[in-house]
C-alpha cells in the first residue's frame, strides 16, 4: 500500500486567482500554474492547469464538485495525458461542517478545500 501526497491550494475568495505550484504525481514531478475563476453566469467556480515548464495546459475549466460522501476525483477523466502519467487527483472537500452552498459559488469558496495530488486508485481488495 502506497502513501499518496497531496497539497491543499490557497484559495480566496478573489474571482479569478493565479498561482504556481510544485507536486509530485506518481512520484513525477510537476511545476504546475493553477488558475482559479468564478463563473458568473453559471454561480460556479472552475480551474485551469497548466505545465508552467512548458506552457502546455494540461485542464481547462474544470468545476469544482464538491465531495460528499465518497471521494469525487475531478481529474480522472485527464488521466491518459502526459504520456499516460495524467496530472494527478483533484478533490474538492468542505472546509467547514455545514458550507452555505453544496458546491463552491460567489463568496464561499474559502469554505472549502482543494486538495491537488497523487493519482487515487481506491484498493477494491480493502473495499470488498
């Protein structure tokens, strides 16, 4: 059994955040630009990764969903770029016990964390 490492993101409650960041995703090193955006029309928030090495962006505008219950990976469907390494685990968790929206919206994103990281893959063995 392996020890996944994730970080948690700076988040405010700005409408649009740009940041870097360095992680290690199956132990691969990445140098990652995040970018954080509120969508207005929407009441939603997004993100954006870029490889800051070489400019590539890796997602764009994914939601951030809120994990209830069971984990809720936002970048599982990203796992086949990088040459199959993907870009990692991306959670969104809440920060308090009762947030004001179910999913992060205008003025409440801080309510919540993001958690950027190691590829999860649940053991179905230890599930069973």
């Amino acid at each position: 059994m392996r020890t996944l490492s994730y970080i948690e993101l700076p988040l405010m409650n700005d409408f649009r955040q740009v940041f870097t960041v360095d992680v290690t995703i199956d132990g691969d090193a990445l140098h990652a630009r995040v970018e954080i955006r509120y969508l207005s029309a929407l009441d939603q928030w997004v993100i954006s990764i870029w490889d800051h090495a070489t400019s590539v962006l890796l997602v764009n505008q994914v939601p951030l969903i809120c994990s209830y219950g069971e984990l809720n990976d936002l970048l599982l469907p990203f796992r086949y770029i990088r040459d199959g390494v993907g870009v990692g685990s991306l959670f969104v968790l809440r920060n308090t016990d009762e947030p004001s929206t179910v999913n992060p919206a205008k003025g409440n994103l801080t309510e919540f964390q993001v958690m950027f990281g190691d590829t999860f893959v649940p053991d179905l063995e230890e599930s069973a």
